[in-house]
C-alpha cells in the first residue's frame, strides 16, 4: 500500500487525546512526530517534509486556523486534517478556508482516524503505491461491500449502481466530514460543471432513500460546499 513510511506532524494540546492519536496511528505504520505548541511544530515544519498534518483547531495562542494559515504561505499542497470539540458550520468553512482539506468532530474512534488519514494520503499520493482503499466500510447499521456493490444492513441487501457505490464509498472514508462538491465531481464524474452537478444530486436522493432505515445515519448539504455521511448513535435510540 505504502512505498515508504509516511511522517504525520500531529499539533494536540491535550495529553491524554495526543498521546491516543499518535499510539493508535503508529500501530498503522505511520511515522508521528507529536507537538503541544505551534512554535516548534512551525519549525520542524519547515525542515522536515510532513505528509500530512494533524492540527487541532482550538489550540492555545496561536490557533490552529492562524498555524495553517502559516503553513499555506509556504506549502499548498500537504493536507492538513483538523480535529475539534465543535461541529459547529462557522467553524468548518474557517477551517476550510485556513486551509484545511478535512475536519474531524471530537470524539471519534481510531477506526474513523484511520480512515480519514489514509483518504488524504490516498488522494496527494504521499507514499501510497495503489488505491486499495478498504473493501468493506462500516458506519450506522450499514455495510458497504465495495467490490460487490451491496449495501447491507439487518434488513437485507440492496445492490448499488457503480456511481452509487463509488459516491458512498467517498462519502464513508470521510465519514462526519465535509468531502467537497468540486472533489466528488472530478474523481467520480470526472468534469466538474452544472449538468454533472445535477445528475450528482439525483444519486445523493437515491442514496439517502436506501439509508432512511437507519435514522442514525444521514447524508447532509453543507450550503455551497458539499456533503457529509453523519453517523449519530444516539439518534437510533
């Protein structure tokens, strides 16, 4: 999967969610320098080339939105995932528009890392020799079986057309984040224009009825940005 070992620099003040971040991403085989400040994470930035960056929005001092803002001067192209305590709209489109490329809502699992991390490395290419993204995802009640293009859940099966299983699948690996209108457009209908657009948001109806039976689990528009797949647990209670 991986031609060489990818350097993650990880920017978290809190001891306790730092140290399970760097634990859980290093039992994945990614190399994690961790940092509680932005003043030395700045500059190991500059002399160290990062495959990614792992940033967290609500840092003291500086702010995580400040600290990418920096990073952009200079380095447009390593993604910078930002985690936070809110997911709040107004706090997204800053982190996005700091230079951001996701946002992970506080607490997730490691699973969901996991993900997140390897969809970024995966998309900028960062040590990653072929797209063997994983064949089953699981999220709500659901589980998406790529390769067979099923859609199972305790009620059943239910087969997906390519579009359909390639626009979860997206969807899933960046699940509780925005993945961007402009980014689905390219990598799944390969032209980002209005007809495109149109025909991407009769598959996001299409796919939002075949996951109506898991109330935990919706597809949301983020106004003239794109979608998020949520998963709420207490929302199937």
């Amino acid at each position: 999967m991986f031609d060489k070992q990818p350097q993650i620099l990880l920017i978290e003040d809190d001891p306790v969610y730092g140290q399970q971040i760097k634990e859980s991403l290093e039992q994945k085989k990614y190399r994690v320098e961790w940092q509680t400040g932005t003043d030395r994470a700045f500059q190991l930035f500059r002399i160290v080339k990062y495959d990614l960056c792992i940033l967290d929005a609500m840092l003291p001092g500086k702010t995580g939105h400040e600290f990418a803002k920096e990073i952009r001067k200079r380095d447009f192209s390593t993604p910078i995932l930002f985690i936070s305590t809110t997911d709040q709209n107004k706090e997204m489109i800053e982190a996005f528009c700091s230079g951001g490329d996701d946002y992970l809502v506080k607490p997730f699992s490691t699973t969901e890392l996991a993900l997140r991390v390897y969809a970024l490395l995966r998309r900028t290419g960062s040590g990653i020799t072929a797209d063997h993204g994983p064949d089953r995802i699981f999220f709500g009640q659901f589980t998406l079986d790529y390769p067979n293009r099923l859609l199972c859940s305790p009620s059943g099966e239910t087969s997906l057309t390519k579009k359909e299983a390639e626009l979860l699948r997206m969807l899933a690996l960046n699940m509780n984040s925005l993945v961007k209108r402009e980014k689905v457009l390219t990598n799944i209908w390969g032209e980002n224009d209005y007809f495109m657009g149109r025909s991407m948001d009769v598959y996001i109806t299409r796919l939002r009825k075949k996951l109506s039976e898991d109330k935990s689990v919706s597809i949301q528009n983020v106004h003239r940005m794109g979608f998020k797949l949520e998963v709420n647990e207490e929302r199937r209670l």
